[in-house]
C-alpha cells in the first residue's frame, strides 16, 4: 500500500510568482487536507477536500487555492506569493473528512519564498 | 477559538527515564484527540489517537488518555530511548480538523 506523497520536494520561488504543490493520497481515502508549518511552529489548516469539494477552511487569503481531482489526488495553489509564505507544505489524506478520521501526513514540500 | 497548549520545551531526558509531555486543549465541541511525531527533515507521523472521554490510546509504549473533564491527553512513557527524540504535537481533530500546537521537542541522551 502506498503511503500519501508529495511533489516537489524542495522549491524555491520568487516574491510575487505562482506555485503549485501536488499530493498523491494514500490507496482508498477520499479526502485530502492541506497545513502549512513555519520554521518552528506546529502545523496550521489551511483547507480540506472531501470527494472534490472544498470541507473547510482555515485562516488563510484566497491567494490560497485549491483543487482535488477524480482520483482524490490534489493540488495546493499559492499567488502572488510573499516572503511569510516560505514553509513546509504538508498534505494529509483520510478516509474521511470527521473528527476521527485519522490523517496521514506525506513528507512535505519545502518552499522557499525570496 | 480551538487551541491547544502544550508544555514548552526541549525536554531532555536520559535513556530509559520517565516521559510525561502535558497537553491541554479548548475546543467549542467534542473532538478526537491526537498525538503526532515529527522526526528531523520529515513529515509527521500518527503515534496515537483517542475519540472518546476516557479512551486510552497507546503504541510503541506511549500512552495517553483522553481526560474530559480537566481537557487535557497528557503523553506518557515508561522508558524512553535515544530514538524517541523527535517533536511531539498533541492535536484536537474539531470536524476534520486538526488544530496544532507548537509542539515539543524532546532529545534523549546515552
């Protein structure tokens, strides 16, 4: 069975471009929810894809946007991108979207803003 | 708003010591609760979970239960070793949603 992934595994971009995260979710779940985690800090929801529609939000602008395809896999999209957007992007995957689906976390996208 | 506080650290132990990592939480509703590992360079790993007041949940000698009446799910473990060094994030799942805190990081000396 194939863990959740994540592609790039390093990215660097420039203030003010477009970036876009992808994430492969593990064989049988049908929600993928995304969470930036800062230099130090714990994980922060950014959004959540139930069955390809959006489950939730987190505080983030709408620069943040995002897609999941048939196939459940699902893609992270960040505009005009600012220095405070460098982290690692985490992708999780699940069953399901409740309170005791258990999410699985992939590896991360590292992405540096300069 | 949900948030979740969690003692600050590192904590540094010596092999085979006690573990204790408190963790309290205030949500609006009735979450799950969870701890997750993150390694050096890596993503984070599910360590335990539990969904009801009461619940323990337990794995690889971890233990933690789930106290509703004080909000908190307090990782324990009897003896650690020097591979359990890692940042531990206690994680309130409030309809599918997982609120982290800042997490603590834990090293474990020979």
């Amino acid at each position: 069975e194939t863990g959740v992934t994540q592609s790039p595994t390093h990215l660097i971009k420039t203030r003010g471009q477009q970036v876009t995260l992808r994430c492969s979710s593990q064989s049988g779940h049908n929600t993928v929810s995304w969470y930036q985690q800062a230099l130090g800090q714990g994980p922060q929801f950014i959004f959540q894809y139930y069955r390809e529609e959006e489950n939730g939000r987190g505080n983030f602008p709408p620069r943040f946007s995002g897609l999941q395809f048939p196939n459940y896999s699902s893609e992270l999209n960040v505009n005009a991108l600012e220095l405070d957007d460098s982290a690692l992007y985490l992708c999780a995957s699940s069953l399901g979207g409740g309170r005791t689906d258990t999410q699985y976390f992939g590896p991360g996208t590292r992405l540096t803003v300069l | 708003g949900d948030s979740v506080t969690q003692m600050e650290g590192p904590v540094t132990l010596s092999e085979e010591a006690f573990l204790t990592i408190n963790c309290t939480y205030t949500a609006t509703g009735y979450p799950s609760l969870f701890w997750y590992v993150q390694y050096p360079g890596e993503g984070l790993q599910l360590l335990l979970k539990a969904t009801k007041a009461d619940d323990k949940g337990s794995n690889k000698g971890f233990e933690a239960t789930y106290r509703k009446e004080t909000t908190s799910f307090h990782l324990e473990k009897g003896s650690v070793q020097v591979s359990d060094s890692a940042v531990y994030f206690c994680a309130p799942n409030q309809g599918g949603k997982l609120i982290f805190g800042q997490g603590t990081e834990l090293s474990v000396k020979p």
